[in-house]
C-alpha cells in the first residue's frame, strides 16, 4: 500500500541531482503537450535547473510562448514531476562555468549563435518512489504487480 510521506526541497534537490536526463515538457501555442529528453548541466539548492538548449526551434519558442513547463525525472521505482518556469537567461560566465565536452555534440562551441542557456526555477513537486535501490525497487514492484496490490511506494508533494 502506498503511504504519503514529507517531500522536502532538499529531497527535491537531492533526487534531481542523481539523475542524468530528464524530460522538459512545454506547451505549444495550440495547447499541445510536448516533452523533450534533456541533460542537467546544474541544480541549484533552491531547486532551480540549468540547460542548454537551441535558441531555434519548437522547444525554445514554445517555451516563449508559455514559459510554464514541468520536468520529469524518473528511474527503477521513483518518479518526481517538477513544474516549475523557465527563462532565457544570458550569461557569458555561466555557459563557461557549465561548459563540457558532451555539449560539443549539440553546439559548435560556446559562440555557437544557437547556443542557449535555460534556467528553470522550481515551483512544486510531486515524488511517487519505492524505497531502496534499483534492484530492490524492481523486485518490490514486481511482487506488488503479482499479489495483485498497490505498490510498495511512497508519495509526496510540496511547493519549492
């Protein structure tokens, strides 16, 4: 049986933090739902998420356009839904600072003309999880799915 349980910033920041991609969903103009895998370049202790992103495309004007978006993190046995708004920010030091190798793949380089920078800043949260690893997760759902009862898990939700 599932139990609610105190969801804390600091478990927010904490859960963020372990993951390596996420899926940002925006809202079209039509009112579309659109969700992209992105890669977190920062998270902030105040819950705030920093990306690069492509200044040209659907993703960035729909973000433009409505710049109220959620992000999804998810893995074996725990899920956590952040909405939250985005902005474009421009910061010649941050893109240093946040700077890799991976985004090469992306960008031609730091003066790229596409190269852009995003900061979401959390709002709330919601966090469905499995206490445990991974491997525990998957066996504790596995032997919820087959008695034929709701899950292990923990729920919580809170404002950022």
């Amino acid at each position: 049986m599932s139990t609610s349980e105190e969801l804390t910033q600091e478990k927010v920041v904490e859960i963020m933090r372990d993951e390596r991609f996420v899926m940002l969903s925006t809202a079209t103009k039509t009112g579309k739902i659109v969700s992209h895998p992105m890669t977190p370049q920062e998270v902030t202790d105040d819950a705030s998420v920093w990306f690069f992103i492509g200044l040209q495309g659907d993703q960035a004007d729909a973000i433009r356009e409505n710049p109220e978006v959620n992000l999804a993190f998810a893995e074996t046995g725990s899920w956590l839904s952040v909405a939250g708004r985005a902005e474009f920010v421009e910061n010649r030091a941050k893109v240093d600072e946040l700077w890799d190798g991976q985004v090469e793949a992306y960008f031609s380089g730091k003066d790229d003309p596409n190269l852009g920078l995003l900061r979401v800043t959390g709002e709330s949260a919601q966090y469905w999880g499995v206490p445990g690893n991974k491997a525990v997760a998957a066996v504790k759902m596995l032997a919820s799915k087959v008695r034929g009862v709701d899950g292990p898990g923990v729920s919580g939700t809170t404002e950022l």
